[in-house]
C-alpha cells in the first residue's frame, strides 16, 4: 500500500508527532531512575538510618505502571531528613530499585549499623519505607500454612515473581537489625489482593492469576532466612504501618499540588509534621485512622500497625530494640499510704512475696533508670497484687512497676553433679531467697539442670528425659543455655527456669472448669472427622487441623483467651492475636474459631501438647506470659519447633500489605477492671511420629 501525505495531512500530523515526542519525554522523565547510598563518614549522627524505595516504573508486567510511589518516598524522605533526623539514608527509585539493589542496598543498611554502635551509644532507629507493588509467590521452605510467601515486587520482576523479594528475606534483614539492638519501623505503601485497577484508580498489587515460583536465590546467602533466632526468643523493636488490610486496596490519590501519591502516605503527610514529643506508636495509628474516617477512605481501606509487645506505647522513634520486661499499671484510685494494687495476678505468674520495681514512666522503666520505690505483693488474686511499697510516699499515676522476683518454691530444681561452682552458688542463692526449690538428692523434682562441658552448655531437662552423663544420649532437652561465660549463662539460666515455672503454673491451672465448655473439633481438608481419644488425650494426624467450640456456662459474659504449649514447653497465645478486637462470649452462647486453627505438623509437632483455655469475665493482657528469655544459643543445639510459634513470622505474613481487621478505636489496656471471674478448661492432644 502507498502512503501519500499531502500538504494539509502535514499540517495535522506534525502537531500529533510533536504531542506524541513530549509525552514520550515526560514519561521517561517520570519514570528516571534515583540511587542515593548511605553516605561515609560526614557529622550526621549514627542513632538514624533509614532506607526509601519507590517504583513507578515495571517494564516486565505489563499495564502494571503505577503514578505516584516515587512522588511518596521523595516526599518522606524530605519530612524524616529534616523532621526526625534520618540523614543518613539510601534511596532507591525505579530502575535504581531491582532486586538485586535493593538486595546490595540491604547489606549496606547492615554494616552502617554495625559501624554506628561503634560510634555512638544512643539508641538506634531504623526506618524503611516501600511504595510499589505487593504480590504473593509459591512459599520456598514451607513455614506459610497458606503456602505463600507476601513479597515486594521489585522494578525488574515479572509475572514469574523471580525477582521480588520475599518476607523471609525482610525478616532476615529486621533479625540482623534487630540482632544490633536496633528497632525497625516499617512504612509499607502497597497491597496484595485484588485487580490491578477498580473503577479507574490504580492500586498496589499485582495479581498473578497462577501462583508464580518467586525468586530462587537467595539475598543473604550464608545467613540463614529464619534460624537466626530461636522460636522461643521473639524478635523485639519491631514496628510497621501499612496501607490497608489484606482484603482490601492500596489506592492512589492526588495531593494538594495535583501530584500523584498513595492515599495511605498522602495522610502520613498530613499527619507526620504535628508529631509531638510524647506521641505514641499507637497514638499515631489513631490519628492515621481517625483521618481516613474523616475523609471517607475508610469505607474501601483501612491502615494497620503492628507492634512488638511493649512498644506500642513508646513515644514514635524514641525507643529502643529489647522488649519491655514483664510490668504492671497501677489501677487508678487504689493507692492508700503504702498500699497498692497493681494490674498483675496469679495468672500473670505473680505469687505472694514477689517483688516489684516501680518507675516513674515506661520509658524509665526500659532503661531501668530513676527508681522510685520497691514493693512487696502481700495479696495475690488471679488478675491484680495488692503490694506493700518499702517507703511512703505518693506515687505518680504514670508509675509503672517492673516484676523483678517472684517466689516459685512449688517449682524444684535437681542440680547436676558436675555443675560449675558459679552456677550452683546461683541456683542455691535461689533457693536461699525463696524464689525456688531445690532436691539435691534427685527424688522428686520438676527439672533438672545439667552441665555439658565440651559443648559449654546447660540442659534444662523434665524428670523423663535426662541424659546419660557418659553418653550423653537422651531425650530433649526444654531448654540449651549457652554458658560459655559462666556468670551470662548463670543470669540466662535464672530467667529460663522462671519462664518454664510460668509455663508450668499454666499447665497446672484448674478452676471453675465447669463454666466454660471446650469442644475441639478436627478436620481433614474440609471434612469434619473424628479421632479417637486415649484416657482423655486426643490423638491427631499430620495434617489434621484442629479447632475449637466454646460454650460459656456462666452467669456472665466471657473473655477467653487461648494458650497452645508445644512438646517443648513453648507457649503460644493462639487467641486472641495482637490485631484481633476480644469479643466476650454471653451467657448460655456458643463460639466456634471457624478461621483459626492449629494445624498438625508430623515432623515438628511430635509428643503431647496441651490447649489451655483461660476465660475471665474482664478482658486481660496474657501477652507477658508468651514472652520467653534468650538462650545464647545458635540453632543447631534448639532443635525445630513450629514455624508459626515465631510471633515476628506471623505478624510479617500481613505486615507487608495488610492484616486481619481491628478496631481502632478499642485497646485493651482500658479494658481491665477489678472483681474478675475466671474459668479454665484444657484440651490435651498427642501427635504420633510419621512412619
């Protein structure tokens, strides 16, 4: 066919071509790619680092383009630069932001911690902030029950998903962090559900209709993607905001100058320079949602937060990466001369003659600085201690008191023969003070304590697993210590034998079974069927999936809260979870966990475990009781447990975009009252090896 263009077709043409060219210019000037690396050396302090990733621009997925990521973290770099101090940052946009930059930009944030502690003894902060796509890959090691891993989709990933970046390998990075003592915040502007456009606006996520393989390498190789920390050491200074929940839809949105942006970190704009000094993790979350309820966004996205115990009420960017030790509140209105009663009892694992520090703030507290007063619990209850203070004197309300000894005479320690000195002084000074038992002649007894000296460890071992000395066969250990330092491992070896006698005091709990009925309920697949029980014990199958049915038999409303302890000894508070709302049960009805279950695992789950069920007639906080001390020990000597026992695993499963729905609006420290009712009930089941 030939073309003729006269004159006139000319005229019209070239003011096209021209319009064409321009648009072809301003797209590739959007989609310019940005690198800044941490800079060397310079006066900016090493308390603040911060990572800032934007992708706009996916040339391997096709109408997959997005308007406003980059716009975002330009605009979030400039308020955490100037507002909070994050000057020593990396940014990476577009084409700078494939996986592999993002990978090397990763190890760069590692070292520049390493080298900050050397520099200074502040706390350190680190803040990484994602606007582009989410998606979902097959899951690479099977600890997903889902079987899917949440990722980050990278500039240079495509529809296989080989270049995206997995949340093990996220959790890798805020382990090595936190590993520095320094805590992570997490600002994640993307999804992973639903289409890639509704109704004309786009959204964050990338739907693979068939579930891609994902990427096959590894970004830390050497390190390993989870077994850097045992399950029984959660990973602490851990915080994140993200867009909205994973049913939902990280939408664009346009700013005040008509730029594209996230809808999400257009209100963390808005919100981030009226920060005031003592304002909350949470106290910011509210403020988020109480924006997106003013304007409406609320209705098609809600953000999330998330939080490792004891940080949700730091003031934002101030606190630190070790977990809060175990506290109370004082309840308001109970302080008379030199009584008080605090918010800790019986089920908290308080007994009579334990001792509390009290400090004026939570923040004292962590720091274990400015200490008021000691106190002595005379009156124990199943929820609150009345305690007797050294000295008179009026306490602040903020006063926050730290349980620092507790008195478990019930719970006896045999002492091995071979035990260093130090360690044995440590466990007879126990006993001395009253704080435990000891039975020196090995009659009766509920752990017994073991020295191994060519692996410098102590074993923590029940009566029916104790190693043959010569040997050294025998069952599992509840617990490896490393005491290649004597005097550390005798302080570690303190506080894993009051973590078990907590655990054992739950295990042991008996009251009021009667009103509240637990019916456990296992399915294969979707088919309900039945197992048979032995003297009362449940015997499951791998992959049977285990729920459970309450029915509240008393004359009052019910909390109830759920406990699952492993064959080890581990505790896992398997309901209410952190981003639940606690719904109480009525008189006379019936709940069933229709979308929560404990599936059975063969390989790790193997030996007798038990379900413990506590329902109070008031809401209360049994997150203390799941936090287990360090061992110092690395992961050959830990032996498997569950991978859904890691409480950062399961909070990364729907940090990234989105998690199960809460309320806002309810937190449960307001919920505590005193005069509490309570029941227990317990479910024991056995688990029989793979032949």
């Amino acid at each position: 066919m030939k073309i003729v263009c006269t004159v006139a077709l000319k005229n019209r043409l070239y003011p096209l071509l021209i319009f064409i060219l321009f648009c072809n210019l301003a797209q590739a000037n959007l989609f310019k790619a940005v690198r800044e690396d941490f800079p060397e050396g310079g006066d900016a302090p090493y308390n603040r680092f911060a990572i800032f990733i934007g992708i706009d621009h996916y040339p391997n997925l096709k109408n997959g383009n997005l308007d406003g990521c980059v716009n975002d973290v330009q605009k979030l770099k400039e308020l955490f630069v100037h507002r909070f101090g994050f000057k020593r940052y990396a940014m990476l946009t577009n084409a700078a932001a494939t996986r592999q930059g993002i990978g090397d930009t990763f190890k760069s944030l590692i070292k520049q911690v390493k080298f900050g502690k050397t520099q200074t003894k502040d706390k350190i902060s680190v803040l990484i902030c994602y606007a582009g796509h989410g998606s979902q890959v097959k899951d690479q090691d099977g600890d997903e029950a889902d079987g899917k891993d949440e990722t980050w989709v990278a500039h240079d990933s495509s529809w296989d998903g080989e270049n995206d970046i997995r949340d093990d390998e996220l959790q890798t990075l805020y382990r090595q962090l936190t590993e520095l003592d320094a805590q992570v915040v997490l600002i994640s502007d993307s999804c992973h559900s639903g289409s890639l456009h509704r109704s004309g606006v786009k959204v964050r996520r990338v739907n693979r209709k068939k579930l891609a393989p994902g990427p096959q390498d590894d970004l830390f190789p050497g390190l390993k993607t989870r077994g850097n920390h045992s399950e029984n050491e959660p990973l602490s200074g851990f915080v994140a905001y993200t867009a909205c929940l994973d049913t939902q839809f990280a939408s664009e949105y346009k700013d005040d100058d008509g730029n594209p942006c996230g809808r999400f970190t257009y209100i963390l704009r808005q919100l981030l320079p009226t920060i005031a000094p003592q304002t909350s993790y949470h106290d910011f979350y509210e403020k988020i949602c109480l924006e997106f309820n003013k304007r409406g966004f609320n209705r098609t996205q809600m953000p999330q937060f998330h939080a490792s115990y004891g940080k949700v009420h730091e003031p934002f960017l101030e606190g630190g990466a070790k977990s809060v030790p175990i506290y109370a509140e004082i309840r308001l209105g109970t302080q008379r001369g030199r009584k008080v009663k605090l918010t800790m009892g019986e089920l908290h694992g308080v007994t009579k003659e334990s001792i509390f520090i009290f400090y004026p703030t939570l923040a004292d507290l962590r720091n274990e600085e400015n200490e008021l007063v000691r106190g002595t619990a005379k009156i124990v209850s199943s929820l609150t201690s009345t305690v007797v203070l050294a000295k008179k004197g009026r306490l602040p309300s903020t006063a926050k008191a730290k349980l620092v000894r507790v008195q478990m005479t019930d719970y006896v320690v045999y002492p091995g023969e071979n035990l260093p000195d130090a360690i044995r002084a440590k466990l007879e000074g126990l006993s001395e003070s009253k704080q435990l038992s000891l039975d020196k002649e090995g009659n009766d007894y509920t752990v017994a304590v073991y020295y191994n000296p060519t692996e410098k460890t102590l074993g923590i071992y029940p009566p029916q697993a104790l190693p043959d000395m010569v040997t050294g066969e025998g069952g599992d250990a509840l617990r490896f210590i490393n005491a290649g330092d004597i005097e550390k491992g005798a302080e570690m070896l303190t506080e894993n034998l009051f973590y078990l006698a907590r655990v054992n005091r739950l295990m042991g709990l008996a009251y009021n079974e009667e009103k509240i009925k637990v019916e456990p309920k296992v399915y294969e697949g979707e088919m309900q069927v039945e197992r048979p029980k032995n003297n009362g014990v449940l015997l499951l199958q791998d992959g049977d999936m285990l729920t459970l049915t309450f029915t509240n038999q008393a004359r009052k409303p019910l909390y109830v809260s759920i406990f699952y302890i492993n064959p080890k000894g581990d505790i896992e508070l398997f309901y209410p979870l952190p981003e639940d709302d606690p719904t109480p049960i009525k008189p006379g009805e019936a709940y069933e966990l229709d979308e929560a279950g404990i599936e059975v695992d063969g390989t790790t789950d193997v030996g007798r475990s038990q379900i413990k069920v506590i329902a109070t007639s008031e809401f209360t906080d049994f997150s203390p009781l799941i936090e287990a001390p360090t061992t110092g020990m690395d992961e050959k000597m830990r032996g498997k447990t569950r991978g859904a026992d890691d409480p950062l695993y399961d909070m990364l499963s729907d940090v990234l975009h989105g998690s199960e729905e809460t309320d806002p609006e309810k937190t449960r420290a307001k919920r505590v009252r005193s005069r509490a009712t309570w029941a227990t009930a317990t479910v024991v089941v056995d688990v029989k090896p793979l032949e």
